[in-house]
C-alpha cells in the first residue's frame, strides 16, 4: 500500500482553489464545484474537497503540514517575504531550528504550509 495523493478537507472551494492556483503555479487538472485536483512537477498529488457534505464528516485541520523544501536559507527568507506580500498569513516567522531555516503560513482553512532548507 502506498500513498498516491494528499485530500485537504476545505470551506470554500473558490478560495482554496484560487489560492492553491496561485501557490502552486498550477492549474487543477480535474476541478468541480466541490472538488480540484492537482498534480505537482514532482509527481505528488493534491485534492480539494469541500468539507460540507463529507461522510464521514470532516473533522477540523490540525497535526498536519504540507512540506515545501528549498535550496538554500536565502530561499527560504525570500518566500516567507514573497508570501507575505501576498497575503498568506505566516504563523511562524523564518527561523533557525535543529533541521535547518524554516517558517510556517496556513492556507485558508489553517493547513499548516512548512517552508524549509534542511542544514547538511
């Protein structure tokens, strides 16, 4: 059994959607009024699905992070400025920790969005 994608569980489609459009540099490949489905350059998957409606219901987001690597500790301090000029709200700031410079923003629907270059 292996994994194949990632389901994130939203409120408003047309928000997430724009968002994650705008994130991703993507389009969705499949998109419905309650579900968008993309496929990232590296293969990995990611599903929107209105939380309305789910059964079983969806509980609140909470645990989880989407993981963004970059190059380099530069990278990384230029995205948490570019996404904060965009908007997305960062509840972490950039930071140094025992893996490496990271920082944290949440989505719309508060999915935790990690941004990091891991220190060798």
């Amino acid at each position: 059994m292996t994994p194949s994608y990632i389901l994130l569980y939203v409120a408003d489609m047309t928000a997430s959607r724009a968002f994650y459009d705008a994130l991703l540099g993507l389009q969705p490949i499949e998109a419905a009024p309650t579900f968008s489905f993309y496929v990232l350059p590296n293969g990995l998957k990611l599903a929107l699905w209105s939380r309305d409606g789910v059964i079983p219901a969806a509980t609140p987001p909470g645990g989880f992070e989407l993981g963004f690597p970059l190059g380099s500790d530069h990278e990384v301090d230029a995205t948490a400025e570019d996404w904060t000029a965009r908007g997305i709200e960062l509840i972490q700031p950039p930071m140094a920790a025992d893996f490496g410079r990271t920082f944290t923003a949440v989505d719309p629907d508060g999915h935790r969005l990690r941004v990091f270059h891991v220190a060798r």
